[in-house]
C-alpha cells in the first residue's frame, strides 16, 4: 500500500519495493536497514513459500509486519492461524494494547488470525487484542528485532492514533533509514 511506503518515508526512510516472491538472499543483499511486510489477499497458510523465506530473515534484520505479513510472519516462526467466523472488516474496529491498557479504533480488512495460544510457544509476546472478540492483533517477537500487527496504522481510522508503530520501527533500525 502507498500509505506505508508514505509514512516510511515521511521517517526519512528510502524503500525499495519487492515482490512477495522474493528471495531471502536477493532482500538480504540490498542491505536494508529493516524489512516491512505489508498486507495482501488470502489464507495465509497457502503462502508456503513466502512463509519460508520468512523464516530466513528472521533475526537478520529488524522486521515490521502489517495484516498478512503479521499473520505470515508469526506462521514463519512457527505459530498457527485460524479462520474467523467473522472477519474483521472497516474502520471501526477496537485494538486494546495490553501494555497501556490504552484502546484504539482501527482499519482492518482481514478473514484469517493468528491464534493467541501459538504466540507463546514461538517466544512472541501478543501486544494488542481486539477488544470485540479477543483474537491477536500484534505480537512482539523481542529476541528476534521484530514485531507485527494486524490492523492498519497506516490507515486513516483514528484518524492517526496508531501511526506512531512507524517510529517504533526506525527506532528499531537505530534511528536511520
């Protein structure tokens, strides 16, 4: 989405977009600074091939997953997703951050979530929920420089409440983009 690579670069980042299709070594040798999955269509399970590039570059670099990508990243470490009865869809969609306590209204368009109880075989810590029905909507993965969340912070729901996800990433990059 444009809005992501908008709200990187307003941080002072330079991005490069790839193909869902690209390999580890091929991102790995442009040396980024850090790596930022984006959303896209689907059962994530299907994606095998992603999912295991995934877990190549996992540890390598700081990494940022948004919506698939949360959801393909925590299948790279090793969690589980499930089918929800009834997807979360628009823009007024609850996510409490379990650190704050703090609940913010969010954009989401998602079928599929990561099942709460595999974060913690996987070392991940969950770090938002949705307040509506409880299921995952970010996990911290802190031994692994990487964190990811379901719902859209790069979206216009809050207006802006959740933008500041951007800064915690280049703060994980050291500041630099």
């Amino acid at each position: 989405k444009k809005n992501i690579v908008r709200e990187l670069n307003k941080r002072g980042c330079n991005v490069a977009v790839v193909p869902h299709n690209t390999k580890a070594q091929d991102i790995l040798a442009l040396d980024p600074d850090g790596i930022m999955l984006s959303n896209g269509p689907g059962d994530p399970e299907e994606n095998t091939k992603a999912i295991s590039e995934l877990a190549k570059l996992v540890g390598k670099k700081p990494i940022f997953a948004i919506c698939l990508g949360h959801q393909l990243l925590a299948l790279a470490l090793g969690a589980s997703t499930t089918k929800l009865k009834y997807g979360h869809r628009g823009v007024n969609q609850p996510v409490k951050n379990l650190e704050t306590g703090r609940t913010f209204i969010s954009s989401q368009n998602h079928g599929y979530a990561v099942v709460n109880e595999s974060v913690e075989n996987i070392g991940g810590k969950i770090s938002y929920i949705n307040a509506n029905d409880g299921t995952c909507e970010g996990v911290d993965y802190p031994d692994k420089s990487a964190f990811s969340v379901q719902f859209h912070p790069e979206a216009c729901s809050g207006p802006h409440d959740t933008r500041f996800i951007f800064d915690k990433f280049t703060d994980m990059m050291g500041g630099k983009c």
